[in-house]
C-alpha cells in the first residue's frame, strides 16, 4: 500500500494533459477545474459573440430585401396571379404578336367591299376621271332599280369640280294593294258594322293614291279605314297608282252583312 505522499508524488512525476493544478491537493482540485471550466466558456462565449455581431449586417441586408416594395411591386406579384416563365436569358428573343377586332368589323368590311364595287351606294365617294365616261350625249337609263347618277367637271387647267349625283329610279312595276276586313262575325258572315282597311305599297317610286269603289257606286279616294252599316252583300274594288304612273290592276273583296 502507497503512502499519501507517495501518491502525491506519483501524480506530480507524471502530470496529465490538463493545465497544471498547481498545489496537489485532494480538496483543492475541484474549485481548480472550475475556474478552467469558466475561462474556456468564456473564450468560446466571446467567439460566439464575435460571430453574432459579424453576421448581424447580413441578416438586416436579407430582411430588407426580403421586405415587400408595396409602392414598386405588381399586384399580380402581390395577389399571386403572377405565372413564373423562367429567368431571362440572352439567347431567347421576344415576339409580341396583338391581334385586335375593331367594334364594328363586318360594316367596315362591308364599306370597303362597296367602294370597290362599281354600282355600289358608296362608290361614287371615291370616283377619279379615269372611272367616269365622258359626257357627249343625253345618258338614258333603262334598267329597273334604284341608281344614283354621279357627275362632275374638269376645266382646261385641271382644276375639278366637286363631285355632284342625283337619283334617278327606274319604276316599271306597279303597287300592290291589299284589303282587310274587322269586325264581329257570325259564321262567314259579319253581324253589325264592318270595318274595310286597305294597305298600298310600292318599293321604288311609292304610291301615288288609291281609289275603290263600293257595289259599282262612286269612285273614292282612300285616305283611312272606312265602315259599312247596313246589311247586305258588299263587293269592295280597289286599285293603286304608283309615282311613276304605273296602275295597279283592280282587286276586290266580298263579305255579307247581316
């Protein structure tokens, strides 16, 4: 068995790798590693420090560009409709293509169309010398239609004259009349008055008048609905005339009246 002292000296003939505890005593060798324990946490507190204070400008830099520019942002960014497509790259090139539907496409298309048409309504607007005939002779027109006659001078020094037109409507058709009977019927015949409307009409000159005739009596002119209101059997004969002179043939309508 080893004396104490012994032992003493066998730990001071071969220190451990710790720092030296100086006196080797059993009762002071605790508050010595301690204070060791306390020196190395307070080195490695400083470095942690030291970190902390270095990194502290990098996290304010993250944090503000992490900040939302509301006054710079898109709202598509803001409310999440933006669609990423992908990081720009100078070997990619843009093509922007805009296709617009004007408001009105099928008049202007229809426009266009009629002033290419000669004949059209509004080929006359864009009419030059080279698309007109030159005036030698009375013009006559014949074909049945509607025409719009376009003219306009040239003096010797080239000066032109604002283009000028005028209707001219070829009627060769006569009007149409038709009768229409109103009242209280009794089975195909009326019971009381009855009520005769006539209805002219004409498609290029208009209806110039129209005349009917009640049981071979006077002829009248019709200017509105007119009644009958005694019984009997009434035959109604109409015709029209057109503004062009052309007569309608006679027309009529029979109904008995009780």
């Amino acid at each position: 068995m080893l004396h104490p002292h012994s032992l003493c000296a066998s730990r001071n003939a071969h220190p451990p790798a710790l720092p030296t505890l100086g006196n080797c005593s059993m009762n002071s060798a605790p508050s010595t590693f301690s204070a060791v324990l306390a020196a190395a946490l307070g080195r490695v507190a400083r470095v942690l420090l030291v970190c902390l204070a270095a990194m502290l400008p990098v996290l304010a830099q993250e944090q503000e560009a992490a900040r939302p520019l509301i006054g710079n942002t898109p709202a598509q960014l803001r409310d999440g409709t933006a669609r990423f497509v992908g990081h720009y790259s100078p070997e990619q090139k843009l093509r922007l293509v805009l296709a617009v539907k004007p408001p009105h496409l099928a008049e202007e298309e229809q426009l266009i169309e009629e002033i290419n048409t000669p004949g059209s309504p509004e080929f006359h607007h864009f009419l030059s010398p080279a698309l007109c005939t030159l005036y030698a002779n009375p013009v006559m027109v014949q074909v049945p239609g509607k025409h719009k006659l376009t003219y306009f001078s040239v003096d010797n020094a080239g000066n032109i004259e604002a283009q000028q037109s005028i209707a001219v409507n070829i009627d060769m058709t006569a009007p149409t009349t038709s009768a229409s009977l109103s009242g209280s019927k009794k089975g195909t015949n009326y019971k009381g008055p009855v009520t005769v409307t006539l209805k002219a009409s004409d498609d290029l000159s208009g209806v110039y008048y129209t005349l009917y005739q009640i049981n071979n009596g006077a002829v009248q002119g019709y200017t509105k609905p007119f009644q009958t209101n005694q019984p009997g059997t009434y035959q109604i004969t109409f015709y029209s005339t057109d503004k062009a002179g052309n007569v309608e043939k006679t027309e009529a309508v029979a109904f008995v009246e009780q």
